[in-house]
C-alpha cells in the first residue's frame, strides 16, 4: 500500500472513491499496557470526510454512494491510499473496500 503526503486544502475523489479520515488507534491494551508506534495495528475505523459522485452504470448513468460524509465506517484492512494532509491521516479507498457502518 503507498503513502502520499500532499499540501493541499481541500480532496474531491472520482468515481466512486471515499476519502476517509482515519480515526486514531489505542495508545494501551485492555489490560493497560501502554503500546509503542511500532507495535499498534493499522486502525480499520474512519469517518467519512468527502465522496465522489459516484460510479458509471453500463447505461452511463451514475450510481449513487451508498455512504455519505459524516458516516463512521469500517473498511479493509489493507485498502486504498494512505495520505497525510499536515498532521491528519487519511485514506483514499474504493466504496467497495468499505465492509460496514457503525455507530
């Protein structure tokens, strides 16, 4: 998976990729072990920061996302993009490597 780490203000995916903000992972077990960087797993939870428009049916019409921005998501875990905007990580994904939405 590639990393990119852009200076821009603002992202608008195509098609029907999702860009999402990736949502911290736990700094300590359940048993209160505090973890290093380097030990942590990748986080697979986010919240929708922007969508693009959707994909092409084969009669050219578009196919409406089925996430829209706000939702908090879980996606695979070795899916799309990962992209750094300042100190934030992101990641670019396709809406199908989007597995649920959760509350």
């Amino acid at each position: 998976m590639a990393s990119v780490s852009l200076s821009v203000s603002t992202v608008k995916p195509l098609s029907d990729r999702v860009f999402v903000k990736v949502s911290p992972s736990e700094e300590k077990t359940a048993g209160g072990i505090l973890l290093p960087d380097t030990a942590k797993e990748k986080p697979q939870v986010g919240e929708i920061a922007a969508v693009g428009p959707g994909k092409r049916s084969e009669d050219g019409s578009r196919q409406e996302p089925e996430v829209k921005i706000g939702d908090k998501v879980l996606y695979s875990k070795y899916a799309g993009t990962d992209i750094k905007l300042g100190t934030e990580e992101y990641v670019l994904l396709s809406e199908k490597d989007i597995l649920a939405i959760v509350d």
